[in-house]
C-alpha cells in the first residue's frame, strides 16, 4: 500500500454525506473503489456521479453491512472486479437517539449490529484478503465526538463509536505483523442530508464550535484518504478527532430549558 493509484477500496453507506465524500477522495487520487449502500436508488446516482468524474472507478453493491455473508460478497466483489483489496472503510452506521431509561432491546440489537458488527466483521473479512495477497493495507473505522463525550440521548450510539476506537487499537496488536494499519476518525458536527434537515444545525454548532462552523463531508474525507494512503504508512491504533475544536470545550448543542 504504497501509492492511492494501486489501491481498491470497499467503502459501506457510502450512497450520500460523509461516505460518499469519502469514495470521491479515493477515487479522486486513483483507487477502484466497492461503493456499498442499503438504499439501492442512492447507489445508483452515487456511482453514476463519481464514474462521470473518474471512468471506471466505482462499482456500487447494495445489501446489509452488518451481514457476515454480504461482507463476504463485498469483499469477493473487490477482488473479481478490480483484482483484490487493500482498503476497508466500514462507513454505514445507524444513529438513534432515546433516553437511556426506556431504551428497548430492539434498538440497541440494530445499532450495536450495524456501528460494532458490520465495522468488525468487514474488517475481518478484509484483512483475511489483505493476508492472502501478502501486501498489506488499511482499515479506517468510524468513530464520532460521541465516542469522547457525553451527548443527551446518544448513549447506545456513543458506546458503539467508543467500541471502534479500542477495536482500532487492539487490531494493532494482531495485524501489524501482515503490514496492515488500523485506525478512526472521530468525526464532530458535519452538515450532511441527514443533518441539514435538523432546525438551524449550521448556526448552532457555529456558535459552539471554535473554529466557528461545523464540518462538511470532504472534511471528513480528505482526512480519511490520508490515513489509508502511504502517507500515514507508519500510523496505526490511533484515533483523530476532526471536530473543529468542539471536544476542547464541549458546550452542549441543547438549549437550555427556561427556569
């Protein structure tokens, strides 16, 4: 894993925001890449985007991240289609907010399924490919703010993005030896399709954000393609915040309920 133009990535919900930025990132500096997402119409105008600014690049597969037999096909599909895999990027992931108290069952089977089970078992999946080929590679997992500090009603999700960061680390003690890096971003407030639909998303985190506005995808992203290139070929079990300072102070995003 020496240069981006050798590379072939699998990439999960990445049909819009942060994943998709991320495919355009990697697609940009020359790799191949599996862009996966449940939602088969996103797929299709996410793949249809990206090959029109760079032919060939992107192949889309829809189905279930957190399934280990669709992991499997994602990871065959690397290999038939651009000649193996050297990249992994579980993105898909499932946000759902309730009160710790009357949180159910069923929610947190789905979130800790898709955030911890797809991000392990793609990971697995991948490094028993990147094994066989002998070359290495890269695993990015995706952390969030959420995996730092406390965020109201976000206590599932952000046990799930704390799990990534120690999977990160402790893949370090176990992939290293085949010359695979591991690592996590830790994204903070990002105005994606998903977020932009929340009431004045952007002025609220720009208020309480140092560097005085949120994240957008390619911020994201570019950080993303430097830790799976060759320039971060001696970084791995680390975890980078990308926040624009908010984990620094904190301040919470609720407004204060009047006395």
């Amino acid at each position: 894993m020496n240069n981006n133009k050798q590379d072939v990535a699998i990439v999960t919900g990445a049909g819009v925001g942060i994943g998709l930025a991320i495919v355009r990132e990697l697609a940009k500096s020359g790799a191949k890449v599996i862009l996966n997402d449940v939602e088969l119409s996103l797929i299709a105008d996410a793949v249809s985007e990206i090959n029109a600014e760079f032919p060939g690049s992107c192949v889309g597969l829809p189905g279930d991240a957190s399934d280990p037999a669709f992991i499997q096909e994602m990871v065959d599909a690397a290999v038939n289609h651009f000649g193996g895999l050297t990249i992994a990027i579980p993105n898909a992931g499932i946000t759902i907010y309730g009160e710790f108290l009357s949180f159910t069952p069923e929610d947190f089977r789905r979130v800790t399924q898709l955030n911890l089970g797809g991000s392990f078992f793609l990971a697995q999946a991948a490094s028993k490919q990147m094994i066989k080929q002998g070359k290495g590679g890269s695993i990015l997992f995706m952390s969030s703010v959420t995996g730092h500090q406390a965020h109201k009603n976000l206590a599932a999700y952000g046990m799930t993005k704390a799990g990534l960061e120690l999977l990160a680390k402790t893949l370090v003690v176990e992939l290293s030896q085949y010359g695979i890096t591991v690592n996590a971003v830790a994204p903070g407030a990002t105005v994606t399709e998903r977020t932009s639909t929340q009431e004045d998303f952007v002025g609220i985190w720009s208020d309480i954000t140092p560097l005085g506005k949120p994240a957008y995808p390619e911020d994201i992203a570019q950080a993303v393609a430097f830790l799976v290139s060759g320039k971060a070929r001696h970084i791995t079990g680390q975890s980078l915040v990308i926040d624009g300072g908010w984990t620094s102070t904190s301040p919470s995003p609720y407004k204060k309920e009047a006395n």
